[in-house]
C-alpha cells in the first residue's frame, strides 16, 4: 500500500481487516523489528486522544519511531499555490512538505473541515496538498471528509461480534451542541458497503450525506423503524452537508436511549469516541453490556498496525 487516505488506497479491505485481527493475536513485542529503523511523523492541526496515541501505540509495537508535532501551534501554513504571502502564513506547504519528508518516513496528517467552503473541504485541499509536495506516503489521521483508521477499526469491531447471520449495520445521526465534520459517517459508509452486512442510514431530514458515500445505500428518517432487528448500532452526529456546516436541529428525540435499543436484535451500540453523555447516548446504554465503544478503541491500535505495516512492506 502506497498511502492511506480512503479505502480507495487499499487493494484488498477485507484482507487488511483480517490483517488487524491477526495482528490483535500477535504476542506483545514480537513486530518491534517491523520497522526497519523507520521514523513516521505525526502532525495534528486539530485535537486527538485515540488517534493519537493508539497511531504511536501502533508504531511502537512494529519498532518504528515516532515524531508527534501539534501543527495547529506551529508556522501558520500556506497551501495555496502562487500566494504572496504578507499576512500570517510564515510558510508554505511546498517546503514543510518536502521538509517533513526528510526527517520522517511516513507522515501522518489529522486536518478536520474549515465547514465553511464546501466545495474546498470536499477536496480534501489540506491533506492532497501534503500528499502533492511530500516525497513519502501520508497517512489520513482523519481529514476534511473521510477517518479510514476508524472505519477499518470499526469493521475489525464488527468482524469480532459478528452474529452467526448476515448482521444488520444501523448507522443513526444524533444530536450534538457543535457542528461536528461528516468524516466519520462518510468513512463508515465507505468501508460498511464493501463488508458483507445489511447496511441501513438514518437521520433527520436536510442530514442528507453527499451522494459520492450515500449511493447504493438505504436511508430512512424513521430511525425506530431502522433500529428493528439491528445487530449494531452506529451512532454519530454530523452536521448538514446540503447546508453546509449548519446545526439544523438537535432533537433530544434522535438520543440513543435503552428504549430505542430495545428494538433491535439485542443489538451492539458502537461511537467513535469522543462522545457527549446523554446528549449523543443515555448512559445506561454507554455504561451497559452491549457498548461496544472501549474495545472499538482497542481496536484503533490494530488498524494502525495493519495500515503501518502494509506501507512500510511496500
Ligand atoms: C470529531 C468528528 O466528529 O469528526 C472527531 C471524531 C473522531 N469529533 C468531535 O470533534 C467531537
Ligand atoms: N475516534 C477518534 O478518532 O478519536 P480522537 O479524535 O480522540 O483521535
């Protein structure tokens, strides 16, 4: 693998899915000679507990060094080509770029959408400018408008608790006090279409996701309807994307409540982390025995080993 910013990236999913799984039974310790002496940078323009940590966690285990650098506090960034730069960018991208490039290895970038331009954000500018002037491959720590990590580790969450039948994926918006990005529900979308599941969306009307992570997908507002028979709950919030960046409701009615879940098939409650208590998810669900969400946690570190090894193999 050459990089890793979609699944689009990846040449086989499934198997890398079954790569993190393996890589989960591997004894501790025995990868540190993966690394090969190579040196990955991680930089974050935006705040990160899991992607963080369980990318070095990862890094650490296949013996590769790690450089963690908070971008967002760093030289204000230029991206735009041909700019004159007399404001406040003390630097463009076509050098920290090609910089970066010589100090480390693999870089890894977490960008999060300015939710003001649509159309730049859905370029994913920020994180195709790094990969345009870096000379090693990027890695998505989460961009404008896709998390991979998270999705590859919540498919590996849901190949763990697959029930014996064909489950059913419930991929639920709820409400949340900021405007959050579409990345993870579009990511999630992305990845759940190529998993052997019955994959259902459901959200309030005008939280429509583009059409590029929606096509060939069911998607209902009727979310106690979609939550009969479910095998894993999926719950997200994101903010409208047909009017962009915008907080359209926050309907305390789209928590996810014990009630809700006891329409499904005894079914598994999965979030990405960070979540608001009882605004998101009544406690009693994230607290109860089907909460899935620690060991999607876990299971981030085994991702970013599959992902960190396949690159380095390459
Ligand atoms: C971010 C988001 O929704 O994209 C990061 C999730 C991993 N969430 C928040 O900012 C709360
Ligand atoms: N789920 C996830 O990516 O969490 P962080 O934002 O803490 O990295």
């Amino acid at each position: 693998m050459k990089q890793f910013t979609s699944v689009h990236d990846v040449p086989d999913p499934e198997a890398l899915v079954k790569e993190a799984l393996a890589l989960k039974q591997a004894p501790r310790g025995s990868l540190r000679q993966s690394g090969n002496d190579a040196t990955i940078a991680l930089l974050f323009f935006n705040p990160s507990l899991r992607t963080r940590l369980s990318t070095q966690k990862a890094a650490i285990e296949l013996g590769l060094s790690v450089m963690d650098y908070n971008a967002g506090q760093g030289w204000q960034l230029e991206f735009e080509d041909g700019a004159v730069m007399n404001m406040d960018k003390a630097e463009h991208i076509r050098e920290a770029a090609a910089v970066i490039s010589q100090y480390a290895d693999i870089i890894g970038i977490r960008t999060f959408p300015g939710l003001k331009d649509r159309e730049q954000d859905y370029s994913d500018y920020i994180l195709r400018q790094f990969q345009r002037y870096a000379r090693v491959p990027v890695v998505s720590l989460e961009s404008a408008i896709r998390h991979p990590l998270q999705s590859l580790a919540d498919w590996v969450t849901i190949e763990e608790y697959r029930p014996a039948h064909r489950p059913k994926v419930v991929l639920s918006w709820a409400p949340h006090p900021r405007a959050l990005p579409q990345a993870v529900a579009n990511s999630f979308l992305e990845w759940m279409k190529l998993a052997d599941v019955e994959l259902v969306l459901t959200h309030p009307p005008g939280y429509e996701l583009a059409e590029e992570f929606t096509r060939g997908v069911s998607v209902t507002h009727d979310q106690n309807e979609t939550f009969e028979g479910a095998d894993f709950i999926y719950a997200k919030n994101w903010s409208s994307y047909q009017d962009y960046g915008r907080i359209l409701s926050q309907d305390a009615a789209w928590m996810i409540t014990p009630e809700k879940m006891a329409l499904t098939n005894n079914g598994k409650f999965m979030h990405c982390l960070p979540v608001r208590r009882n605004v998101v998810v009544a406690d009693a669900v994230l607290d109860g025995p089907n909460s899935l969400v620690i060991e999607q946690a876990n299971n981030r570190t085994y991702a970013a080993m599959a992902v960190l090894k396949s690159i380095l193999e390459s």
